[in-house]
C-alpha cells in the first residue's frame, strides 16, 4: 500500500522538484485520512524528499552537461579570441600608420 501511494504521488506530482512542506502536508492529509500510519507517513516523507533531491541533482547535471555541449558547437568567439584579435588588429593599424608616414588612428 505505501508503495502504490508513493508512486501515485510521484506521479502526480512529477517527482522533480518537491518542496519538503508540501510532501508533509500531503502525508499528513493520508495520516488524517487513515490511509497510513504516521510511521508510514515519515518514511514515505524521508523518501519522497530523497528521492526529489536525487532526481533534482540528476536532472541539473544533464541540465548543465547540455547546455556544455550546446555552447561548445556554437560559432562564438571567446572573449581571449576577440582581444588577440584586437591586439593584431592595433598592430597593423601602427604598421599601416608608419608606412603611410601618418599618426595612428585615435592617437595624437
């Protein structure tokens, strides 16, 4: 009987992201009932917030290994590529600049 309730609430619930007041309101409601005892009641308690915080850790990982792997293949340039290319872009501005016989471009 604990089992099926457990998995009834899991069910309905999602079992992702539960907050440990909800589950204690919900177990007292079946205490209150008289579905189960009040044993019964902190044991499916203490499994349901164990259970949540498992599966809450488990999805935050893939979560992060996902986005990880989404990042990896976009075609942005990284802040280090962007300032190397600043400093060579600054470099060929001098260079231009001397062989021109001119100052460099925002420069007095």
């Amino acid at each position: 009987m604990l089992d099926l309730i457990r998995k009834g609430i899991l069910a309905g619930i999602g079992a992702v992201v539960l907050t440990k007041e909800k589950i204690q309101e919900t177990t007292k409601r079946l205490v209150e009932e008289g579905k189960i005892s009040t044993g019964e009641a902190e044991k499916l308690a203490d499994d349901l917030v164990k259970s949540g915080e498992r599966q809450w850790e488990e999805m935050s990982s893939k979560i992060q290994e996902s986005m990880h792997k989404f990042t990896e293949n976009l075609e942005f340039a990284k802040r280090k590529e962007l300032e190397e290319l600043k400093s060579r872009l600054e470099l060929l501005e001098r260079r231009v600049a001397e062989l021109e016989g001119s100052s460099i471009p925002g420069e007095k």
